[in-house]
C-alpha cells in the first residue's frame, strides 16, 4: 500500500488537525487505498504575528509551506506535499469607512506546483478589530481578554467566540486546506478548465 507523506509548516494542534481532517475527506480522489501520514513542523511564517491583509495572510501561509519545504527536500523526511496555514484579519475599504475580517488561509505545494485556498470571512467586531490594529495587541492575547478566557487559540479559536461555537479555528483551516488541495485531488478538472479556456 501507498503511503502519502504530508508536512504541516505548524505544531498547533487545530491547524495540523485541520490538515488531517481534511486529508480525511479527500484522500479517496487523491489515491484510493493510500494510506496518509500527516505531521507538524515548527516553521516560521515570516510576517507579523497577527497579519492584517489578505496579502499578508496569503505570504504568510506560503512562506510556512515553502520554509518546511525548503528544510525537509535535503533530508530523508521527504513529503509529497508541504501544508502552510495562516489566519489573521484583512481588513477592506467600505464607503468612508473599513471593515475587519477575520480570514484563514492554506497554501499546498509538492515542490514542483503550490495553490491557495481560503476559509471565507467572518467580521471583527469594532472593538476587537482595534485593540489588534491600532494597539498592536496579538489576536490570541486580544480574543482572550475579548472573551475572558485563556487558551482560546488552541480550542475553538476567534471563530469560535464569534461565530458562537458554530465554526471552530480547526474547522475554518480545514476548509482552506480542503480549498488548496483542491488542484491535487481534482486534478482532472482543473486540468480540463485549463485546455477549455487555451
């Protein structure tokens, strides 16, 4: 049997299980009857604790995947794919005013190709938004004091304490994860799109 190596640029248990969850889910159309080996690797992103913009999140989640890439292709811990998951907020242009969104982002690479996926949005409240922004409080040590609680970024995450226990940090990241791989496991498609707009 097939064994699939996949490398997760974090040690943060809701972001590798976010990974595992979502292998879970497509690994049948990335090779029926492989068996898939997901672990986690302290790497650093390379931008700020809390990234404020998509581009930054979008950077952050790449630089993780290409960092553990660019540690573990010399050595015998090869991997066939190198996960990078980021979240943080992007904040958008509205009229005279801005919102704050709160965003997780995934890159996948194989080393040879990588693709972007992305949770979807959830608002920051004002208050929240500007503790992280104009105070340069980190987002877990903010959503704590937001929440009044401790250790919320390795449990149920901001999403959680906004969306009311109805959308998880590990959920959010696997839906990204499941977003950027999406390349991979539905390689045909993508690959029929390509030829239909050539």
């Amino acid at each position: 049997m097939k064994a699939w190596r996949i490398a997760v640029g974090s040690t943060r248990l809701p972001k590798v299980n976010a990974v595992r969850e979502a292998v879970s889910l497509f690994a049948p159309m990335l090779d029926p009857g492989a068996e898939f080996d997901v672990n986690g690797y302290e790497v650093e992103s390379g931008v700020s604790h809390t990234p404020t913009s998509r581009a930054e999140l979008m950077q952050g989640a790449r630089q993780r995947a290409e960092a553990l890439a660019a540690r573990l292709l010399p050595v015998t811990e090869m991997a066939h794919f190198f996960v990078g998951v980021e979240g943080g907020l992007d904040v958008v242009a509205d009229g005279d005013d801005q919102r704050v969104f709160l965003e997780s982002w995934a890159y996948v690479t194989d080393s040879h190709a990588g693709h972007f996926g992305s949770s979807g949005s959830i608002e920051m409240p004002a208050a929240l938004a500007k503790e992280v922004l104009q105070r340069g409080t980190e987002l877990s040590v903010a959503i704590d004091e937001f929440a009044g609680a401790v250790g919320i970024r390795d449990g149920k995450g901001a999403w959680g304490v906004l969306s009311g226990n109805l959308v998880s940090r590990q959920e959010s990241f696997r839906l990204a994860v499941i977003a950027a791989f999406a390349p991979f496991y539905n390689a045909r498609m993508y690959r029929n799109v390509s030829a239909a707009g050539a």
